[in-house]
C-alpha cells in the first residue's frame, strides 16, 4: 500500500470516504438539522425569513463545513505521510483496471476529478440528510436511518448484480469515487457506463430532484402553517 504523502492521499479517498467520511458526515449533519426541532415543533417556523431560503442557506453552509473537514482531514494525512516517508510526486503512477491492456493515470488526475465528484456526493448527501431528517424530526430514529442508508448504499450498490446494469443510474454508486475513475467499478460490475462524466450528470440530476422535493415539501409546510393561523 502506498505510504508516501500524495499516492497516501489518493488512498485515504479511496478507503475513508465510502465508510469513514460518510459516516461523520451523516452523524454531524443529522445532530446539526435535528437542533431545530423540540417536541417535533420546527423553530425554523419562527424566523422571519423566507422558509425556503432558510432552509437552503443552511443547506449551503452545512455543505461548506461537511466539504472544510473533508478537506482538512486530507491534508492532515498527506502531512504525516510525508513527514515520515517523504511526499512522492503528483506524477505517481495508478494503474487503471482494464482486461485488454494495461493504462496508467496519474495520482494528480485522480485527485483532481476526484475532489468535484465527491464535492457532488457530499452535496447530495447533505441535501438528502436534510430531508429525510425533517420528515423524521427525532435525532436517534433520523441517525439511524441516515447511517443505514448511505453506509450501506455505498458500501453495498456495487456488490448487488441484479441491479448491476443501471448502478451508473444511482448516485450512492459514485460514492467510491476511486473505484469508478480507475475503472474497478466498471470492472468488478460488467457496466461500462460508470465514468466520471456519467457520474456528474447522474449526481447533478438526482440533487436537483431531492432539492424540487426539498421546496416543494416547503411550500406544503408553510401554507398548513398559514392555515393553523388563520383558523
């Protein structure tokens, strides 16, 4: 395994962020959207602010932070790997899975495609968290469910084979971002189709659809609320 500073990195993405990462994520990010809610009462309802800009504002912020310590995370690795074994060189070689040749990329490629993929997955996550933490509104039960979901989705949405022909459909599936841009994913489940382009598009697409719910669940909440006050 590697142990120089950048190949060191390239693994912490490859190993931490499908299990590790997601799990503190998912952990912080339900304890921070579970504050708003005592007794199953959302105080977001007392700000005097537009809901939906509200929600997304903390949406926003809370990916910042998420993004922060990922980031921060990363370079504390790459520091300790290089202070022991030195810190190699962007140009460190990764060989890319293929059963008709041999091709090799580089650790600066990967990390580079990497970082905007997984800047798409923690949006997604964060959005997701969000909502199913409000449909829930109890920290323990939302916790569990939130862990259940995306630790086991991104661990587990590779292995499954029935569902092995439409995986590059799902956006837990990019979750293992360096499986996917070494072509391991493609590999390990026969679909050629789970790139770093499809990725993107696929993340984009399905953070639009839980932001559409995200409003329009908004928009639903706000006119019971108007009508509790008016009757």
């Amino acid at each position: 395994m590697e142990t120089q500073g950048f190949p060191f990195t390239l693994r912490m993405v490859d190993v931490l962020f499908p299990v590790a990462v997601v799990l503190v994520m998912v952990t912080l990010l339900t304890s921070v959207f579970t504050q708003t809610f005592i007794d199953h009462i959302d105080l977001d309802d007392m700000w005097p602010l537009s809901r939906s800009k509200l929600i997304f504002t903390k949406i926003g912020f809370s990916v910042v932070f998420a993004f922060a310590i990922y980031l921060v995370c990363l370079v504390l690795g790459f520091v300790g790997a290089s202070m022991i074994n030195g810190s190699s060189s962007l140009d460190y070689p990764i060989v890319m899975v293929s059963s008709s040749s041999t091709n090799i990329i580089s650790v600066r490629t990967l990390l580079l495609q990497s970082l905007p993929l997984q800047l798409l997955c923690i949006i997604f996550m964060t959005m997701c968290v969000y909502l199913i933490t409000y449909l829930i509104r109890n920290r323990l039960a939302a916790m569990f469910m939130n862990v259940l979901i995306f630790c086991g989705a991104s661990l587990s949405v590779l292995k499954i084979e029935p569902i092995s022909h439409m995986v590059h459909l799902l956006p837990f599936s990019y979750f293992n971002t360096i499986n996917v841009l070494t072509k391991q994913a493609t590999h390990d489940t026969g679909n050629q189709q789970l790139t770093f382009d499809t990725g993107m598009w696929v993340l984009i697409f399905w953070i639009a659809v839980i932001g559409g719910l995200i409003t329009i669940i908004s928009r639903i909440h706000l006119r019971r609320l108007q009508y509790r006050m008016v009757s």
